[in-house]
C-alpha cells in the first residue's frame, strides 16, 4: 500500500453460498460478483461484515484466501478480514502467511480489551501473519472505553507501519460533527483513513475531512453509481456527488432497518447480478414480504444506474 493508493471505492460485498445443508462457499458466484463490480468501475473489495466473515469456519477461511489469491492476479485488490477475539486472530495468521495481500482488515472486537492490550495483540497477528493491517473502528470504544488512549494506539501503529490504513465507520446523526473522527485525523495522516459507512456520509467525509475514499455495501449493486460519486468529490462538484449519492438512500434505508448484510445479501439475487444462496447462522434471511418490499428499490435502483450509463 503507497501514497495515493487508498484513493477510490472500496466495494464490501456479500458473500455467496450454495444451497444446502453445507451451505458451502459458492466461488463460481463469487467470482460474478467480482466481475460485475468491476466491470462497473470499482476494482477494489474488502470481504468483512457484509460477507459474514465473522461466523467463517478456519476451513472456509482458507478457501477464501486461495481464491482471492487467484483474483488478486487479475490485478485487483481482495482484502481479506480477521479476527475479532485475539485467538481467532492468531489461528487465521498462520494461514495467511501463505499468501500475498494488500492487508488484512481486522473486525472490531466487542469481548474484554483495552487499548494497551489490543495494541500488544494486534502487534503480535501482524508479526505472525506477516501482513499489514487495516483496522476498522465501528464504534469509540473499539479500542477501549479510555477512547483516546484508543487513538494515540492507532496512530502508534500507523506511524511505524504495522497498520496502512483506517476504516472509519462511526455512525453519527450528524456526520459533519464528529469530534473522534477529528481526534483521529489530529493523529493520522488523512490519507490513511477511508470513510467506512457507504454513501450516507460519503461526500461529507470527503469534502469536510479530505479522507481518499469510501467503502460501500449498496454500490455492489449500482457500482457505476458508486464511482460517480467519487468521481465528481475528485472534481469539487459535492452538489452533483450528493445528487447521485442521493439515489442509494432507498436502499440503504432498508438495508439500516432490517440489517446492511442480510438486505445486501438478498438484493444481489434479486438483481440477477449472482445467486446468493443462504445465510449462514447466527444471521437470520429476510421475510417473503420483506424481499417483496426489497425488489423494486432494487430495480429502480438498477435503473438510475442505466440511466446515468446512458447519459454519459
């Protein structure tokens, strides 16, 4: 990871799997999911919440990394994720020692921690893993309750480049007041911080705070969308950003009442963009009447995207 390498959509897609009682990994599905996104101009992708790596089997882990290693030669970017407890951190690193990628994003621990002790932990999974890390801070007190003990941790770890990158996904009513979101980039370098929580708060942290991208769940379905928002934040033209970002908001409505992941995870297949399959436990599948409520967000969704296509 360089200079300027951050900047761009970072697309969190769901994760495909077979029906059955195995519900194995579904890599054929996958692999067009990959493709769709793509091909809509996003070529960067981190497979974390909204895949449901939190619940993957060591297994399942290990299958994940041998196909994203196949990917990461097309010359995209996979970004696996780890973790959350130290243990589970400490098991998957002796397998990705064995292949090569961008970093490693590690989910946000909810169990016993504080700062001193997580900042020894992660230490320790990026030695044994041998990789860089990408952490993801959810809520203030992912890394301790004393939250700017948290803080000066993470920019310990940037500086001496054990983490490359911060995933910033504090969700605020007001995304333009954000004193931890200020701390933060009193003590990291901006360019190392991407906006985490999709388009809602997308073009305000970027215009307001200058950080280098954004990560989005509901751009695995409109991905031309997505890079237009982007794309005209590059351009200073944050009214035609918020025009555009404006069209996801229907979906990401749904998808804040019902559950990002699980709603993505549906509305995927109900685009036709792949066959998502089931969802794994401890996550339960959308009711009949909440996909029938789903759909046509989904294709009018699918629809503006269409439309600004033809436009251009």
């Amino acid at each position: 990871m360089t200079q300027g390498s951050l900047d761009g959509v970072f697309a969190v897609p769901p994760l495909a799997r077979k029906a059955g009682g195995t519900r194995a990994i579904d890599f054929e599905q996958n692999s067009r999911i990959v493709r769709y996104i793509a091909n809509g101009g996003v070529s960067r992708f981190i497979y974390g919440g909204n895949a449901f790596l939190y619940h993957l089997t060591l297994d399942e882990y290990e299958q994940l990394l041998e196909w994203q290693a196949e990917a990461q030669q097309a010359g995209l970017w996979l970004i696996p994720s780890a973790g959350p407890s130290y243990g589970r951190l400490i098991d998957q690193a002796k397998l990705l020692r064995r292949f090569t990628v961008p970093c490693v994003m590690t989910l946000p621990c909810g169990d016993p921690r504080d700062a001193a002790g997580l900042e020894r932990g992660l230490r320790e999974f990026a030695e044994a893993a041998d990789v860089r890390l990408m952490l993801y801070l959810k809520e203030e007190t992912n890394m301790g309750a004393d939250l700017m003990a948290g803080l000066d941790v993470v920019a310990r770890l940037v500086d001496e480049g054990v983490c490359g990158a911060v995933k910033y996904a504090v969700v605020r009513a007001d995304p333009a007041r954000d004193h931890y979101l200020d701390e933060l980039i009193k003590r990291v370098d901006r360019r190392k911080v991407i906006s985490g929580i999709g388009e809602r708060p997308a073009v305000i942290h970027l215009r307001q705070w200058g950080l280098p991208g954004f990560t989005t769940g509901s751009g695995c379905l409109a991905p031309t969308l997505s890079a237009a928002v982007f794309s005209a934040c590059c351009a200073a033209d944050y009214a035609g950003a918020d025009r555009i970002r404006s069209r996801f908001l229907d979906l990401e409505d749904l998808r804040d009442g019902w559950g990002p992941a699980r709603v993505l995870h549906h509305a995927l297949e109900l685009a036709g963009i792949a066959r998502t399959g089931p969802i794994p436990p401890f996550v339960s599948e959308l009711s009949v009447e909440e996909r029938n409520r789903l759909t046509p967000v989904v294709q009018e969704l699918l629809t503006q995207q269409q439309e600004l296509v033809a436009g251009d």
